[in-house]
C-alpha cells in the first residue's frame, strides 16, 4: 500500500495535537461566529468561548439543523459580508428551501486543501488525469474535484454530467486515469459501453472516486470487477463546504475525515445524545476552518458510526468513520419493518443476472403496506432458481414476502443527477 499524502504533517498529526488543535480551532470558530453578522450567533449569546474547557464540553452547546439554515435564506446565515465571498454554491432544495453556502477565498483555499488529501488518498499524483462528471453549476461536486485536482497538479479534464458517449470517448482518447463522479453513474457508462463495444480494460483508467449517494458495497464490487477500477468513497455536503470532507483509502478501513478542519459526533437521532465510537448513529459536523458558513453541530441527517481513532495502514491518523449507510429520511418503514434502499440493493448486486438499475415500490393496497422491487435483467437475467433464492433473501431480511418484477434493460428512466430509487405511493398524513 502507497503512503504518499498531499500533507504529511497535518495528515498523520498524534491524536493528542490533532484534538489540541481541534480545542483551540472550536474556541476561535465561536469567538468568529458570536462576532460576525450571522443570524446564527443569537444560539451562542450566553456561552463565551472560555467555557469550553475541553471537547468534551462540545456536547453542551446546541445543534445547528438543515431547517434552521433554510430560515436564513438567502445569506443571512453567512458570517462575513457577501462583498467578502467570492462564490456560493446551493443544495438541490428537492425537500424544501435551498441552503446557500457563500465561500470566502479562504475557504475555496480550504477545499482545495481537503480535495487534494482525497485525490492523494485515493493514489492521485500530479502525473494523473482526471476527468470530472459531476456538473459545473450550482451542485458543488464539480468544482470541489477541479480545485483538489488543480492544488496537486492532476491534469483536468472538465467533462460536466452526461453525454456518457462523449465521456468515454474522452477517457480512452485523451488517457484518463481517473474518474470523479455521482455513484450510480458508473451503471450508466457500463451501459453505453456495452452497446458500443467499449472496454474499459483497453484504456489507462484504474481509478474512480465515487460519492454523493449511498452505494453498497456489491455494487463497488461490481463497478471494479466490470470497470477493472480501484474506487474511493468520497463524502461532503454543500452545507460543510462541499465534497471533500472525508474519503476511505486503500485499507478501507473507513472514511478518513480531516480532523484539523471538522469535528466529528455521532448522535442519537432520535434523544441527540452523543454515542460512543463503534455505535451507528446521525453524524454530526462542527466546521473548524470555514469563514463564510461556520457551523457548530450540524445535523447532517447521514447515518453512520466512529470505527476507529488508531492510525490507519496508509500512515494517517485522524479518525474513520463507517461508509455512510443512509440517511435518517432515506429510512423506509413498512409493515413495522425499517430498512434502507442501500440495504436492499446489497441483496440485489449479488446476482449477476440483475443490473445496477432497481426502484423499490411502497404503496397502500387494502389497507396494508405492499413493496414491489422493480429491477432490470442483465444479460440473460435470472433462472428460477436464482429468482426463488432472491424471494428467500429478501423475505430473510424484511420479514414479509415483496412482489419482484425483473423487467428488460432500459425499462426505467435515466435520469440525470442521483438516482431515483424508491417510489413512495402511499398517503402521506
């Protein structure tokens, strides 16, 4: 296993100075929030930063929620004058108001930092050339792999989203080494290249950092099985100051978050507790280095858990975090039963007759839950036998027996951006 890294001394700091540095970092962040134009320093008017004595004291101060931030919509949640920031980006908004992040030139200088240690995390060297596929607009994915790749020196090649056909074409044309893009796209390239005859294997492409969504870990084993790539789980979030907060390594021992610039907490989603590492839980993201969205506590809503605070095989030493299972509102519950979509296409991906491409289906019939699970063949698709076994499967997992619908390739939309995967018929009190 390599061990290079973008920035040795930060990334392999012991844990007594990475939370020393965390102690001081939270005090200055408080200080900055509580003096600065942000509506949301009226939560911090009775706590002064000499109160916090220690990280433990963290727990004491009050959450930041997603809504909370939509309240302050356009800007008045950002800290510094927006003459002073150089650019925003905005969540989707598909459940509600926008959040705008307006970034300062030190925090586009903070991203870059975060990126470059993902792309060298992910064995990236300034030799690499990168093509990126998340789109250049309001979504921050795009400039978040361009500002990593142009700190360490990678090659750029600016792709945006779609054009699948195009982007393959550039992969083995212009000898692509890498790939960033939205998880589930990967099926699609698969999918072009196999109409068009297109082998992977016949270009320079091995590696491809993938994020934004939930993907299991079937799916990863295919994409690399098929692809014949090494891929990288990349998280971040448009509030947190985008892509880039964390990323595994080729241990994949779990996300590596960068602990000079976050603090991590896992809570109970439901009492908000703080649970102690190796619990699955709601993380929680205090922001140490950002200037014009700080934020303490942040409800990100992802479920996951603290796998380790040892140092890694790769040489870093600030913490893991388990790959992201899902969030508290991906959570489906039907029939008494709570499960998430991940978990499903887990059971899915191991048939090989089965595509990357399924829509779970939850409506009401007679008064009960009904679950179809729509999924689309490959190749000659499912014997009996296997079709048998998945109904076994499923029914282990959930509990309750699910109608499944194995329909030709191409039956269900493409759509650009993340996934469709479940489809919510049920009335809504």
């Amino acid at each position: 296993m390599q061990k290079k890294m973008f920035n040795p001394k930060m990334e392999t700091l012991p844990r007594e100075e990475i939370e020393k540095l965390q102690l001081e970092r939270l005090r200055k962040t408080l200080r900055f929030l509580k003096n600065s134009r942000s509506k949301l320093k009226e939560k911090y008017k009775e706590i002064e930063p000499e109160d916090i004595k220690s990280l433990e004291d963290l727990k004491n101060l009050p959450f930041t929620t997603k809504d909370e931030l939509r309240d302050c919509y356009p800007f008045e949640h950002i800290a510094v004058p927006i003459e002073e920031c150089a650019r925003m980006h905005m969540s989707s908004g598909t459940t509600g108001t926008p959040v705008i992040n307006a970034m300062t030139k030190g925090d586009i200088e903070q991203w870059g930092e975060i990126m470059a240690r993902c792309l060298v995390c992910a064995t990236l060297t300034p030799k690499d050339r990168i093509q990126i596929m998340p789109s250049f607009g309001l979504f921050n994915g795009g400039f978040g792999f361009h500002y990593g790749a142009e700190k360490l020196g990678c090659f750029i090649v600016p792709a945006g989203a779609g054009r699948s056909l195009l982007q393959l074409k550039l992969i083995k044309e212009l000898g692509v080494t890498a790939i960033g893009a939205i998880a589930s796209y990967p099926a699609r390239l698969l999918e072009v290249a196999k109409e068009n005859g297109f082998d992977f294997r016949e270009t320079k492409l091995r590696t491809a950092i993938l994020g934004a969504e939930t993907w299991s870990d079937e799916y990863r084993n295919r994409l690399e099985r098929e692809m014949g790539v090494k891929t990288f789980d990349i998280i971040g979030m448009t509030e947190t100051g985008g892509v880039g907060l964390g990323i595994d390594c080729e241990a994949r021992a779990g996300i590596h978050i960068w602990e000079d610039h976050y603090i991590v907490e896992i809570v109970d989603p439901e009492t908000g507790e703080v649970l102690p590492d190796g619990k699955e839980g709601e993380m929680v993201i205090t922001t140490l280095t950002r200037e014009g969205l700080p934020l303490i506590r942040y409800r990100t809503r992802d479920i996951t858990a603290i796998v380790s605070r040892e140092v890694c095989l790769c040489g870093r030493t600030h913490l893991r975090v388990a790959r992201i299972r899902g969030r508290c509102d991906d959570m489906l519950k039907a029939k008494g039963v709570n499960f998430y979509p991940s978990q499903i296409e887990a059971i899915l991906m191991k048939y090989e007759g089965i595509a990357p491409y399924y829509q779970i289906v939850i409506e009401t019939v007679k008064g009960k839950d009904e679950i179809t699970i729509i999924a689309e063949k490959k190749d000659g698709g499912l014997t009996e036998k296997e079709l048998e076994k998945l109904h076994l499967e499923l029914y282990d997992f959930l509990g309750f027996h699910c109608k499944i619908q194995i329909v030709p390739e191409g039956t269900i939309q493409r759509v650009p951006g993340k996934a469709v995967r479940v489809i919510d018929k049920r009335k809504k009190n």
